[in-house]
C-alpha cells in the first residue's frame, strides 16, 4: 500500500503498475495555495518538575561551575534561544496538578517543601516558582504557558494565581506581587486547566471533566493584556470518546484542546525498549509507531470539525515524543534517556505531521526539554550536550510562522520483515522573504532515496541545503564526543526546470532552502 498526502488529506493508492520501478524514488508537488501560517507554536517545549528537568537542569545549585544568572544556567538559555524555542509549558505533567502555586513565591528560606510523588518520590523545596520560570522565559524570549492545578487544587486557587499573575491594578495579590519583587502584570496568555484529568490529574471521565473544565474556566479571568488561551485537557492517543464529549459539551469555550500521545518503541509500557541499543526491527517499529500520530491527529481533527466547522479551537498536541526505558543505573523515576539518532527521524517526522495538519494543530510541546525524555539538552554536571532532537528544531525553525504550502508525496516504502511504511515524509513553507523551505525525512534504514519536487508556480533560481545523519540509527552525542551527529552542509539537490531533484541519504533528514 502507497500513500498519497495531499495538503491535510491521506488516499491510499493500491497496486500502481510499475512500482518496483518506483522503489527508490518519490515524487512530491509543492503548491502554494493556501492561507495557512505555521505556529511557531508547534515548536514548543515542556519542562516539568521532573527528575533533572529543573533542578539540575535550568536551576542549578549556586556552586556550579557554569555561567548563571541567579541559578539558571545560561548555556543551556543560548542553546535553546538560537533554536527560538516559541514557548515553554510548566510546571507539569502530572506534577501540575499537585502544585500549589504559593508555595513557590516570596523568599526562598520561608518556601514549604513537599514530596514530589509522581516523579521519584524526591523532596521539591520550591525554589524554583512562579517568578523563576517567567524569569526563564524572559531569558528564552519564549511565551510562558502554566498548567493550573484541577485535580488536587480548588477554582479559588486557581482564580488567585491567574489575578496574581495578570491584574494590573490593587488588590492583596498584586500587592503581594509587588512585595515579590514584580509590580507589573506578567500578561500570561497559555493557560492549561488541568493535565490528563483522565489519568494523574484526577482519573476523571470526560463528562465530569467537562464540567470542571467550565467551572474553573469561568473564574480563571481575563485581565487588561491578558486574554487568556484556555486549554483543556485532551485526550491521550486515540481516545476519541473524549474529545466527541469534550468539543460536545465544551467547544469553542476553550481555546484549545490537547492531547498526548508519546511514541513507545516497543509500544509496551512495561518495558518500553532501549534508547540506544537496538534493533533494525525495532527501529522499524519505532518509526511505525511514530507515524501513528498522522490517523490520531486525522481523527481527532476530523471530530472537532463536526462541532467546530470553522476551527476555531486548537489541537494542542503538548506531550509528544519518544519514550524509552530509563538509561541503565539511573532513577527509575526521573525518566533520564539518551537520544539517538532515531529520535532525531521521529522529531523530523512528528513536526512534518504537524506542519501539515497546522490548520488545526496550532501547539505543540516536545517531552521535555533537558535531561528527561526526549530531551533536547543533557546534562552532566557543568557539561551539556545538545542532542540530535536538538538539531531537527534548529533545522526546522525555518517553518515557525511561515505560509504552509500543500504538498502531494506519491512515496516508496519502507519493508522490514514484510512490513511497510511510507519511507519518506516532508512538509513545505514559505518564509515572509519569500525562501522556500522543505523539510524532507527519509526514514529507511538503507536506502537512498531521489525525491523529484515539482514545485508548480513556485519561481525560484538556487537551492541549498542542510542535513542531519550519521553511520547508523543507533548514534548519539556523548559528553565524551558531544558533536558526533551535527548539522552538516549539503549540496546534492539541484535544479531541473522548475524542479528540484534531491537525493537523500538513508536515514537521514534534509531541510532544503529555495530562493
Ligand atoms: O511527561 C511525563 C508525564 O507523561 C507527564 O507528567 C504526564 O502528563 C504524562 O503522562
């Protein structure tokens, strides 16, 4: 079976004559018939309170070697600055809705501590709160997004932090924001309520949650500057009940829905797979698994368009990523991996769906950004290294907020062991200067691949181009040889008439620019 993706559809063509002939071949048109911009918020990031995902990540102890501001540590800003990280969501994950927010303001000394339950059972003394993430944020030149606390919180509580973050005039709380040191509002837009209030947050069904949705909802307010993007909780993969009672019973009242949906190599949440070591079937099964996220996010758009025909609320797709066993000799609750380049493919991969589905998915947040998931930076006392994930969003960043441009991919497959997948993926934009980029994933583990890019009424004179590979799936950066996979130069596409012919490496992922 052949795929053919066509803007946002998905046909099957079955048994094309001659397709032997195609094996190592794709044909792609590019269009620019669209109105659509790419958010720049599909390329956010999440932090949570999580094994060394903030503390010992952006917070460090005051002691450390490295460059500082207050206890962030800077390296890790500039690297996640150059990639222009769009937004940052915070404090969780599970721990969100066991945080109580103030708890973490006013002076450090006088901070309760709690136990963290969800991650490690670790003591969380708080000090990094309200005022240290937005300070981040201010440093990452990102868009804060906090998840309020549903599940063991109140709607007096979160009210409270909503006015606290965002009045601008007297009240005790801004008062007491004064007395912290900010007088101005923090203007906070992204407002998550809740996080999987199906699971950690609650363990609620749909129709409760949709209830306590508008009831928390109600009192979380809009201030002067601060309208807030209210966004729910959403389903996990492909729970489509949830969202047909959620766009039901909530619709357009939210600004957006989220959902999460992890790619598991081995798909068994029990024993999920290695990071690092692994096999060309299970590399395979990784990939498949990953593609996963073209039939949810088909789904689940093709649901909330049935209540929402104009698509105004968002699919907020803010936890994706791999998922893996923990690395060897590590906390088992701090959810520590390596990053190899396989999760690079799947990065390249999962944003091209995004991309491509951007007249619905308007968010989007990579699990998580340092030392946990699918990191984009590791860390090892004062050293750090960006991993291959890291390079996809460098390479990529070139689509934030640029015109979406359709694309038609008649693609080869993939074969392991008899099974199939489609062996290349892209996505298309056009920047406000006018360049055309195109992000090009190849996925099969041995085959190059010609890819001929008919780009219609497109004019354009030269291409040039970047590429992300190395020897084998299974490579990553190590604190010993940080740049073992980098960006590196590429300059094996070249123009045809008004073609472009492009051979892409095995396993590998291209990002070409025409202009
Ligand atoms: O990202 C790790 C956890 O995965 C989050 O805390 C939770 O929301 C999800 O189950």
């Amino acid at each position: 079976m052949k795929k053919i993706y066509y803007g946002m559809a998905v046909l099957a063509l079955c048994c094309t004559p001659g397709r032997a002939a195609l094996a190592q071949t794709a044909k792609v048109t590019v269009s620019n018939d669209s109105k659509l911009t790419i958010s720049r918020n599909i390329y956010g990031q999440f932090a949570e309170h999580l094994g060394r995902g903030i503390y010992d990540g952006f917070w460090v102890d005051p002691k450390m070697p490295v460059k500082k501001q207050d206890r962030i540590r800077m390296d890790i800003v500039e690297a996640l600055r150059k990639i222009k990280i769009p937004n940052l969501r915070w404090p969780g994950g599970c721990f969100a809705d066991e945080y109580h927010w103030r708890d973490g303001i006013g002076p450090r000394v006088n901070r309760p501590k709690m136990v963290n339950t969800n991650w490690g059972g670790v003591t969380e003394d708080n000090s990094f709160g309200t005022h240290e993430f937005l300070e981040l944020c201010k440093l990452l030149g990102c868009e804060p997004y906090i998840s309020g606390n549903v599940g063991s919180g109140t709607v007096q509580e979160m009210s409270n932090w909503v006015e606290y973050l965002n009045f601008d005039g007297q009240s005790p709380l801004t008062a007491m924001r004064k007395l912290n040191g900010h007088p101005e509002p923090f203007n906070v837009s992204f407002w998550g309520v809740g996080n999987e209030s199906w699971g950690c947050g609650g363990n609620m069904t749909p129709e409760y949650y949709a209830n306590e949705f508008k009831r928390y909802a109600t009192f979380a307010k809009d201030y002067k500057n601060a309208k807030l993007k209210k966004i729910a909780t959403g389903p996990s993969d492909g729970d489509y009940n949830w969202t047909e009672v959620m766009m039901k019973n909530v619709g357009t009242r939210m600004w957006g829905m989220s959902l999460h949906c992890y790619t598991l190599p081995t798909g068994n949440w029990n024993d999920k797979g290695s990071a690092t070591k692994f096999t060309e079937a299970q590399y395979f099964n990784t990939m498949k698994n990953c593609l996963r996220m073209e039939e949810f996010v088909t789904k689940h758009s093709a649901i909330m368009d049935k209540y929402d025909p104009e698509k105004k609320v968002a699919l907020v797709v803010d936890e994706w990523g791999v998922w893996t066993n923990v690395e060897p000799g590590t906390n088992p609750g701090f959810l520590y991996q390596q990053n190899s380049l396989r999760d690079a493919l799947v990065a390249g991969t999962t944003l091209n769906i995004f991309n491509n589905h951007c007249d619905r998915v308007k968010m989007a947040a990579l699990a998580q950004t340092i030392n946990v998931l699918q990191a984009l930076v590791l860390t090892q006392k004062e050293k750090m290294l960006l991993t291959p994930t890291y390079h996809v969003f460098d390479l990529y960043k070139v689509h934030q907020d640029a015109k979406y441009l359709p694309i038609k991919l008649d693609a080869p497959d993939y074969e392991v062991n008899g099974n199939k997948i489609p062996a290349v993926n892209l996505s298309a934009s056009q920047d406000k200067e006018g360049r055309v980029h195109l992000s090009l994933v190849n996925i099969d583990d041995h085959k190059d691949i010609v890819v001929t890019a008919n780009m219609g009424d497109i004019k354009w004179n030269t291409v040039s181009g970047q590429i992300l590979t190395s020897a084998n799936v299974t490579d990553i950066n190590t604190f010993d040889k940080p740049n073992n996979i980098k960006i590196e130069s590429f300059n094996n596409a070249q123009k045809d008439g008004d073609k472009v012919v492009v051979k892409i490496p095995a396993h590998s992922i291209i990002v070409l620019e025409l202009k």
